[in-house]
C-alpha cells in the first residue's frame, strides 16, 4: 500500500525547518486471524482424518477412540460439529462390536415311535368264554378198579374271537386218571363248538375219585369253569342195562334225542418203513329211543359194524384221517339208509320206525396224536 503522509506540523521555534518522516504502516489483526483459524481447521481436520484411519484399521487394526479438544483461544464451532459427527460415526461404523462365539444347540434326539402291533391289540380286546352243552355222566356209574371208560364234554365258543392255535384242555387238579396233561384245542371258530373224548382209567383203589381239566388260552389263561370227571370205583362195575324193548311209535313222550361226542384219538404208532402211521380213536353216546347203541364206519351198514364206540385205523404217513362215524340207538335198523340221510360233517336222523342215527365226520392228521 502507499505510505502513509501526516499533516507536517508548525515550523519549530528558531526557524528550523521540520524534516517530513514516513510513519510505519500499522498491522492488520484480521490476517493474523485468518491465518490462525486455517491452521487450526488443518489440524483439526488432520486429527479427524488419523483418528478414522486408525479406528478403521489401517496403521494396527486396533481400535481407536477419538477425542476432539478444540482450541482454548478460540473454539471452532464448525470443527467441534465436524469432529462430534466423525466420532459419531466411528462408534456407529468404524468401532468394531464384538462377534458372538456361535454355540451349538444340541437337537432333541429323534425317538422312533413303535408301530402298533395290531394282532396284540386286537388280542387284547378279545373275550374268551365258554359254554358247555353237553356233559354225559360216566358210563357205568360204578366202575371196577383199573377199568378203562371214556368222559366226553361238547362245547361252544361263545366269546368274541376264535380259538387257534395254542389253546388246549389242560389236566389243573384232582386224580389225573390216567388222562394227559393236556390235548390241543380243534382251531373253533366264535359261535362254533367243539367235542372232546378223554380215555381215562379208573384208579386200583376203591373210593370216589375227581379230575378237573381247564380250556386255557395259548398264554395260560383260564377259560370259564373247569371241567369235571367225577367217578366211583367199587369192587364190580356196574352192569349195563338189558336191552329195552321197543318204545311204540304212539308212545305219547317222544324219546330222548341220540347225542354222540366228538370222536378223539387216544393213541398212535407210526411205521416210517411202511410208510403209515395209525391208532385208535373212541367217542361216547348217550340218550335216544333206547340204550341199544350200534357203532359204524363209514356208513351205516352191518359189514361196517363196530363192536364198540372206537375204532383202530391205518392211513399213508402223509395222508389224514377222513371218515365218518356213526352211532345208532333203537332195533329194527334196516339198511341201506334211504339216500340224502347223514351228509355234512355231522347231524341227525331218525327213522319211520322210531330208531335213530347220529354222525360225525373227522379229519385230523398226525399233528393230533396225543
């Protein structure tokens, strides 16, 4: 700029003349101003710029915390703004958050659901029960010691499920009589029934005497009441009625019906050599028009005749036993019987002339053999 002049000022006393001096420019503090505020904002903004590059990793990768002192002269208020949203931005952006460690939760252990066993539980819903129809008295009713006799029972499955496999007649208390411990059960459908025959042999001893056999399940369980053969063993068995004589036709109470067991095998034998095997099967009768009682084989015909209410077969090893028995009660029986009479596997028949014919027809295979 131009020097600055000053007005020069009156002439000194003696005459001298004033020498015109050139004064000093004066300073100018807005430069100085200026010239400060700039450094400050570089520092600032140096300070700003380091503290972001280290918080975000560049000279170590730690982290770093950034504190703002502005100046104590003279605050910037602009920097103080500038810095507090740099450290804002640190904590958001560039201060590193802990990484939480990932921890393994352990899955429930899957467990395997049973499939239902249908046949146990429809098992375990059936209701077994019995009802028995017939029951014969033992024939004679006093028997001689070590004679041999036959009990037979005749019942009906009256439960909800058939007997199969694995249900038997068991021997639980009293005399055994030397019957088995125990007979399979014929496989009898809910409604159906079954016929028994055990061969039993009265005991040396005189006396009254008691066996009770059981129907049980295939797992033990009992099956209605037991099953009595109750007997007296004196010093002569009792002799058989004579024969009756024949009932009229205009008899004005109709004769007992003629009722016949099902037929049983007490016994076997096999011959592996000969190919066969065979044994012996009884059944008992009892009512009808009298006690005249006539066994058959086959047919009812006299060259089939049996002289009592069993028989001894033989058959192929690998062949069954089929064959229909017969039972006659009443004289008078003509043969042949008329045609249509005595089919099926088992039944009734009774003659114009008053006699009257039962049957059973059987098929068992060694499998049966006590």
């Amino acid at each position: 700029p131009p020097p600055a002049y000053v007005t020069p000022p009156p002439p000194a006393q003696g005459g001298a003349t004033a020498v015109l001096r050139e004064s000093a420019p004066k300073r100018r503090p807005w430069l100085w101003i200026a010239i400060g505020g700039g450094l400050v904002a570089l520092l600032v903004f140096v300070g700003v710029a380091w503290a972001l590059l280290r918080g975000l990793g560049v000279f170590d990768g730690g982290v770093a915390e950034v504190t703002s002192q502005p100046p104590t002269s003279a605050p910037d208020t602009s920097a103080t703004e500038l810095a507090a949203t740099m450290a804002a931005l640190q904590a958001t952006v560039g201060a590193p958050t802990a990484t939480p460690t990932a921890t393994s939760t352990p899955l429930p252990t899957p467990t395997s659901t049973p499939e239902p066993d249908l046949t146990a539980t429809a098992y375990a819903a059936c209701e077994f029960s019995v009802e028995v129809l017939e029951d014969p008295a033992v024939w004679p009713p006093i028997l001689a010691p070590d004679q041999d006799f036959a009990k037979s029972w005749e019942v009906r499955n009256t439960g909800t499920c058939p007997w199969e496999n694995g249900f038997q007649l068991a021997f639980v208390s009293g005399s055994q009589l030397g019957g088995p411990l125990a007979i399979p059960v014929d496989p009898t459908a809910a409604n159906e029934t079954w016929g028994v025959t055990l061969s039993l042999t009265a005991p040396s001893e005189n006396g009254t005497y008691t066996g009770m056999w059981q129907l049980q399940t295939a797992d033990g369980a009992a099956v209605g009441e037991p099953l009595a053969v109750s007997i007296v063993v004196g010093p002569t068995a009792t002799p058989r009625p004579p024969t009756a004589t024949p009932t009229p036709l205009a008899s004005p109470t109709p004769p007992p019906a003629l009722e016949m067991s099902w037929p049983s095998i007490i016994s076997c034998w096999v011959d592996n050599d000969a190919g066969r095997w065979g044994g012996q099967i009884v059944w008992n009768a009892w009512g009808g028009p009298s006690t005249e009682y006539h066994y058959f084989y086959g047919g009812v015909a006299s060259e089939q005749e049996l002289a009592t209410a069993g028989d001894s077969f033989s058959v192929q090893i690998n062949s069954p036993l089929r064959v229909t028995y017969f039972t006659t009660s009443g004289v008078g029986v003509f043969w042949p019987l008329p045609e249509g009479c005595c089919g099926g596997s088992e039944g009734r028949w009774t003659s114009p002339e008053g006699y009257q014919v039962v049957w059973k027809a059987v098929q068992y295979d060694i499998s049966r053999c006590p």
